[in-house]
C-alpha cells in the first residue's frame, strides 16, 4: 500500500515538473527551463519521455535566431520528364530532369582517410591515367586525414572536380555519404583509396551497365575478395599488375554474370537506381553493410552484375582487424541482415554456389532454335539458378528462362527477382501440379533427395518435366559415412544427421535404371575435415583408399540424363 502511495507521488511530482517547465518555456525563461529538464532527467532517468524530449524540442527553436532563406531552382532550360516505356526508362527520365542538363556522364567519388603516400596517392594517379575517353567528375573526399590529404587533393589535375573535407572521421559511411551526395552524372562510382584501378576499367563498366537498363549494379573482380570474386594475376609487383591487368581487361559480355550478392571493392550504380534504394542502411553499423546493399538493388527491380572482364586491385587488403572485434562485428552484422529480411541468412541462403554441379553444366546446340528452360527446386534465394545462367553465358548462350519451386515461402521474393518463369510454394509433392505443362532442359535439386519424405516419388516427378537431352543435377547424401559409424558407436560427431532416409548410393543407381536414366557423372563430396574428424577417421584401419573416400563423403553429386 506503501510503495503503490509513493509510486503515486513520484507521478504527481513529474506531472508537476512537466507544469513548472511548461510555463518557464511561455514565459521565455528557457535557461531556467533546460536546468529544471537536466534535474529531472538524472532523477528520473528516462530518455524515452516524450513530453520532456518535445519540450527540449521547444527550447532548441526558441533559441535559434529567425531567418527566412529563399532557394530557387532554376529548370528555365529542363523539360518535364517523359513516362517511358517501362519503369526503369521512367526512373532514367525523371533522373536525368532532376540533374543537370550538362552533367557528366559519371561521377567518380574517391574516400581518402590518411595513407597518403602508401595508398591515396596511387589511387588518385591511377583513375587519372586509366579514365580514358570517359567524361566525369572527380570527387575527393578527405574523411579527417591527419595528413597531407587535403593538401594534395587541391593540387589534384582535373577539370571537373569536387573537393569535400570533412574535418573528423566519424566513419566511412559519413564520408562516402557526403560525396556521394554531390554526384551529379548519370552513373556513379565509389572507389576507396586502397583500390587501384586499371586500364579500360571504366569502359568495361559503362559497356555491362549500359547494355541492359535493368542493371543498377556493377562490380569488378579483384585480388583478396571474398564471395567467388578473387582472381589471381600473379602479379610481382604494381607495374606487373597493370601490365597483366591490361591483359585481362578486355570486354566480354560473356563474363557479366548476374549475382545475388556482391561484395565491392569499387561499384558502378546507375544514378536512377541509387535514388531508388539509397546509399546506406544506417542500421548496418557492423558488416553486411555490402549484402544488403546488393539485396536493395535486386528487391528495386535491377540486376547485379560481377563483371569478370575488369580488375582492379585491393592493395590494402592486408590491413586487418582485430579478429575478436572482426567476429564479432559478423555475428551482429549478420543478425541485423537476418532481422531485416525476415529470417534470411546472408550466407547460408545466397553462398550455395553449388560449383561442382556447375561444372556438368553443358551448352547444348539445340539452343541455336531455343531458349533454355531451367528449374530449380529448393535453391534457397536463387544462387544455383544464377550459377546455371552464367554456366550458359559463359558458352555464349544468353537468353535463359528462370523458374523455381520452394517449400519456403521466405524465399519467394528474391526467387522472383531472378525468374522471368513461374515460382511457386508448396510441398514438394506438389510441383508436378505446377510445372506439368513444361519441359525442362536443366533441373537442380537444392538439397539432398534422400531428406525429403518421398524421394522416389520426387524423383518420378522431375523425371516427367525434364527434357530428353536434358539433364537433372542432385545431392545424394551418403548415410553410410563416418558419421553413421561413430553415432552407432555411441560416439557424437559434427555431422548432418537429419536424414529421412537411408538410401545407398547403388540402389539410387538401380532406381534410375528403372526410370530409363543413368548417372552420366558422379563425385563425392567430402564432409569439411576438422581435427577432431580427421583424427577419427585415422584411428580406423581401411581396407582401401576407396572405403576411406567413402567413410570421408558428405554427399555425391550426380549428373543424371535419360538413356538413348
């Protein structure tokens, strides 16, 4: 009764407070005001209260001085934008009428923080020697150097060029931010100091970019990438590298593979699909900042394109952070990615490159007359049908139809951002209700078949939708491995034990022949080999190399066609 009498008084007592600072504020005694609101507050401790948050509010503009400032826009010489054809030459139309009638064709934003003569210099002397032939503006921002930074950018030769100084680091999203705020072209570019960029590489960009106005988003391959993006030139030295890197750079339009997550050493956007999805998420304070970046891009109705006929060098690759703080800022960058987009992991849902199943991919001459159809069930947010898309370009095929099947309905948005066929959602016994009016000259099986409850049955349907020269890729899991053997021994290992059934990989073998199929192909993939495994797997006495391989294999990926 007490406590409920006190609490009740506190109240009445900040009702009361809330009065006083009130009637101070009208009254315009607003010093005596903030001193009663700091009292308050380091009694009350709430930051959260919104009367007392609204009436700081109050103070703040009662202490700025009147002004009244008249901004005029001049459009004398700009037209209204068109409608276009579709909502990406729409979004290009009212792009272009927002900027300048004489902007440039692109804008080249270069983030400089310190490391002046080990990096910053020979960012800046390589975009001025290899952008060629190209009208841009150069954008250099000094994100708080302590060094002569500043003083060298205003020496910087060029003649469209912006300076931005910002005179403390406090990031670099707030560098990059600032200068990218300035960009006036019609494609944009953000390069880091520690990036050097090479002959053509620019060229080779706007040449991707420019060909599809569904691209909002290119990016070039590298040395030290994550993401199936390194290429190693084996360079000696930096003239080595330009040298080879020059070699390299030729434009190819079959190296433009489309992908669902990119990570950039350096990005080309189109200026309209910038304005569309905005610069940064401000919530990524941690890593996945460039994940989700590519999310955005996709989710707005643009491709991603790793462009694998330009490399530039990240020469400051080997500066690295503290590992505890490095992991740790992945585990909280890739907990916010999954907040953000409902239970969709950054890795787990986009790294299944599958590239084993890849390399089976053939480019058949029957594409000459057609389009390829391609399927793929339970791809997670779509990296294998991409893989298989670019497996094809690769050969010069670049026409595909995507479509896709997942028991998930998480997955159906981003599915859809890469397939022009159908995606639907449902329990895998169901997909031949979907696609039995189709043909299918490519089917890969995301996960592996003997996990599903009716694999046979599964296997039957895919079987009736594939194409007679066509070709169905799948995991087997091998249920007879080192696991299996330990667990039975009462002996628990970090192994995938959650398998519906036990199927080997001969009687999978003789099922197909029942179907009229064979495997054409067949390998072993091996469980990844930690110590303990490893150590395990020595302590038993195999008869073969052949039965260690075996007791080794995580699943066996098979290439499987319809007999003759």
């Amino acid at each position: 009764m007490e406590k409920t009498k006190a609490a009740d008084e506190f109240e009445q007592c900040k009702k009361q407070i809330k009065i006083t600072v009130e009637d101070l504020i009208n009254n315009a005694n607003l010093a005596e005001a903030k001193k009663l609101i700091e009292e308050y507050q380091s009694i009350v401790k709430n930051d959260n209260d919104v009367e007392i948050f609204l009436m700081k509010a109050r103070i703040r503009a009662a202490e700025r001085p009147n002004t009244c400032e008249v901004i005029v826009t001049n459009t004398d010489n700009q037209t209204a934008p068109q409608p276009g054809e579709n909502i990406y030459s729409a979004r290009n139309n009212v792009a272009f009428s927002l900027g300048n009638s004489d902007a440039p064709l692109v804008s080249i934003v270069a983030l400089g923080y310190n490391n002046l003569e080990k990096h910053t210099k020979t960012c800046i002397e390589c975009i001025l020697k290899y952008t060629t032939n190209i009208d841009y503006e150069l954008i250099l921002v000094d994100n708080g150097s302590a060094d002569a930074t500043f003083e060298y950018f205003k020496s910087v030769p060029h003649p469209n060029k912006k300076i931005v100084r910002v005179t403390k680091n406090i990031g670099a999203f707030y560098g990059a931010n600032s200068g990218m705020k300035l960009a006036s072209g019609n494609y944009v570019v953000g390069v880091s100091n520690d990036i050097y960029v090479t002959k053509n590489w620019l060229v080779n960009m706007l040449k991707c970019a420019m060909s599809d106005e569904r691209i909002g988003m290119v990016v070039p391959v590298s040395d030290n990438v994550s993401n199936l993006q390194s290429v190693n030139l084996n360079f000696t030295d930096f003239n080595d590298m330009q040298k080879k890197a020059a070699a390299f750079n030729i434009s190819d339009a079959r190296k433009w593979h489309e992908r669902l997550r990119l990570i950039p050493p350096t990005a080309l956007f189109s200026k309209a699909c910038l304005d569309m999805v905005g610069i940064q998420d401000y919530g990524f304070f941690h890593d996945f900042a460039d994940d989700d970046l590519t999310f955005r891009v996709r989710r707005a109705g643009y491709k991603a394109i790793l462009c694998k006929d330009v490399f530039v060098q990240h020469a400051g690759h080997t500066i690295m952070k503290n590992p505890e703080e490095y992991k740790q800022s992945l585990a909280k960058g890739r907990i916010t990615f999954k907040n953000k987009y409902y239970g969709l992991d950054a890795w787990d849902d986009v790294n299944n490159y599958e590239t084993t199943m890849m390399s089976y991919i053939t480019g058949k001459k029957i594409f000459e007359s057609k389009i390829p159809n391609i399927l793929g069930i339970d791809v997670s947010c779509g990296t294998p049908l991409l893989e298989i898309k670019n497996s094809l370009r690769d050969k010069g095929i670049f026409n595909v139809r995507l479509s896709a099947f997942s028991a998930e309905a998480k997955y159906w948005l981003d599915l859809k951002t890469i397939c022009d066929g159908q995606v639907a959602v449902d329990r895998t016994e169901y997909i031949s209700e979907y696609f039995r009016q189709e043909k299918f000259d490519y089917i890969l099986l995301g996960k592996p078949i003997n996990t599903y409850r009716h694999p046979y049955l599964l296997l039957e349907q895919l079987l009736q939708v594939l194409e007679g020269d066509g070709q169905l890729l799948l995991k087997l899991r091998n249920t007879y491995d080192i696991g299996t053997l330990f667990r039975i021994t009462g002996v628990d290992i970090a192994t995938d034990s959650s398998i519906i059934h036990h199927i080997s990989l001969d009687e999978f073998n003789r099922r197909l022949q029942y179907y009229g199929c064979c495997a054409k192909d067949i390998v072993a993939e091996p469980h990844p080999i930690d110590k303990n495994m490893k150590k395990m797997l020595d302590s038993i006495s195999f008869n073969t190399e052949e039965a260690y391989l075996k007791a080794a294999a995580k699943d066996y990926i098979l290439n499987i066609g319809k007999k003759a």
